[in-house]
C-alpha cells in the first residue's frame, strides 16, 4: 500500500452474511486520509482530511503544521447553469492561451460529468516517510455514478489561467508553461481506480511528455515507492457541506461520486518540483489526454507562496 502522506488507514471490508465490518488498520504515521471519504476519522492533527480543512461553508480553517494552502470550491448544484464547462474542442494536448482552451456555460451538463463540489490541499509534512516532500492533493465530487469516472486534473504554475461564460463561447486567460503537470484517470461505477496516469506540459508538437516515475491507480493496491495514487467511494458517504447528489438524500454522495489523489511532487520532481498556483478538475469522455473534455471547476493553491516558507523548510 502507498505512503503518501495518508496513508495510514487501511480499510479491508469483511462480507458476511448478516453483516460488512469496517476494519481499519492503522500502518504508518500519515498525513492525509486517502481513504476515500470526506470526514476526517481519526484522532489527532494527522492524518487529515478534507472535513477537517474547511467548514460547512467552504471556508479554509486554520491548517495544520506544514500545510501551504487549502482551497474549496462550489461548482454547483446541478440544477444551476455551470458557467464553467469546456466547448468542444479544448483538449489537454493544446495550449490554453490562443482559444486553445474555451469555456462556455451548460444548463444540461451529463450528469455523470457534473462536479459538485471541488478542493485542493499542499503540504510540506515536518514527519514521516514523506518529511520535507511537497505533496498535493485533490478531491472532486459528482452528481450520478451511472457510468464510470473518467478525470483529469491539471497543476498550473501560471495563476490567470481562469474562464467563465454567461453566454457563448469565451476563451480562458493564461498559459501553459513548461512543468505544468496533468493526471488523467479513471474509476469504476464500484468505486475502484482502473486508471491513473501523470504526464509533464513540455510545449512543442508533441507537448505532453508521460512521467514514468512510479505512481499507482487506486491507493489501496500501490506500491509503497509509489508517487501518487488514489481513491474513489465504495460505499455511500456523507458530505460536511451541503450537496446534493441525483438520487440520495441531502449531503450523501453514491457509491463512486467522489474521487481524491494524493501527489507527491518531490517524488516526482526532486528539487525541480513546479510552483503550482492552480488547479483544475475536469471530466471527459476517457482517460485518454485526446479525450473531449466536460465540465471543469478550477480554484487557486499556491505551493511556493514565499521563499521563507522554503528555506526554513530546508533548515529543519
Ligand atoms: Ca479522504
Ligand atoms: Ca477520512
Ligand atoms: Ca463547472
């Protein structure tokens, strides 16, 4: 099982006949649950989790030892028109500036393709097997799980990259820039991950360059030397801000309508790790990096917000 930062918990379901037994196992001191909830379940500052870092309005609550920025992000509910959601035609493999990237708004999103709710989270951990490593993570939730989950999620240095539309056809503001870094992935209507994939924005013809280093799909099968990895829900799950699926009750969220990932981007990196300052969840048609792209909800996370911050880190 992976290490990145969580990964603490280790959640094996026991079928009987007459009842389904949660055992947790705790494994190695972490720093965020990828355990494909929303709550924060254990006891202490660490491992955290998303319920933890923000209220029942979105708000960022005062962050843990080593955390950089924590963001949350409303891209709902699906009776509302999005004013965010990709034209056809925008794809990963072109560049954002030039209308490469265009927005425009939808009142009749795919259900499985409309995000609810999104968040993003950095942290340089002062513990661990992680300790001094920049690691990201990002969470998503949907409104149906009647098809599989295909996602993309871009780490963009360049902090205008932005794009709303009330009417029509409007291109996005900023660049990409060489470093920029995209996962795409997939998880199944039970809430597994089948497919996760991390490539770095090198420009040029051919400008998405696949990063080999080792990753995993779904963190609950990863290697521990692993880089990132995954989570979806295999069971329903409670939300601690108001959201409203397609078929359960308030603040419920179906069998593989959330998703998380954690990213270790000094495993990936080293010291060359890019200064992200954006970051965008999308869903798509696959995980391919051709595929069409849906709907987007896009937020800020700075990771390098002051040299101070590093070079203390460095001290440590
Ligand atoms: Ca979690
Ligand atoms: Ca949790
Ligand atoms: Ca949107």
């Amino acid at each position: 099982m992976s290490t990145i930062g969580d990964i603490s918990y280790r959640t094996k379901w026991i079928l009987s006949k007459r009842y389904i037994q949660a055992i947790i196992v705790i494994a190695l001191a972490g720093v965020f649950e990828l355990d494909g909830n929303i709550v924060k379940d254990s006891s202490g500052t660490f491992p955290t989790d998303w319920g933890a870092l923000f209220d029942s309005s979105g708000v960022t609550q005062p962050l843990p030892q080593g955390a950089l920025d924590a963001h949350w992000v409303n891209d709902g509910p699906h009776a509302v028109t999005d004013l965010t959601t990709f034209t056809t035609g925008s794809k990963d493999t072109l560049d954002i500036a030039n209308a490469g990237w265009q927005c425009t708004p939808s009142g009749n999103l795919t259900p499985k393709d409309d995000i609810l709710h999104a968040y993003s989270f950095a942290i340089v951990p002062q513990f661990g097997p992680r300790m001094g490593h920049l690691l990201v993570y990002g969470g998503f939730e949907r409104f149906t799980n009647n098809g599989a989950g295909d996602l993309g999620l871009w780490l963009l240095q360049d902090p205008t990259v932005a794009c709303s539309s009330t009417k029509g056809a409007v291109s996005f503001t900023g660049a990409h820039a060489v470093g920029d870094v995209l996962f795409v992935g997939e998880f199944s209507t039970g809430g597994t991950v089948t497919t996760l994939n991390a490539f770095k924005w090198v420009g040029g013809s051919s400008p998405l360059m696949n990063i080999t280093a080792t990753g995993g799909a779904d963190c609950r099968t990863a290697p521990d030397t692993a880089n990132y990895c995954s989570r979806s829900n295999t069971v329903s799950i409670s939300t601690p801000w108001s959201s409203q699926d397609k078929t359960s009750g308030p603040n419920t969220l179906a069998t593989a309508e959330f998703f998380e990932v954690g990213i270790d981007l000094t495993g990936l990196f080293g010291s060359n790790a890019p200064c992200i300052n954006r970051f965008i969840f999308d869903t798509r048609t696959s995980p391919s990096v051709t595929a069409t792209l849906k709907d987007y909800a896009e937020g800020a996370l700075a990771t390098c917000p002051t040299s101070t911050i590093s070079t203390t880190v460095l001290r440590l």
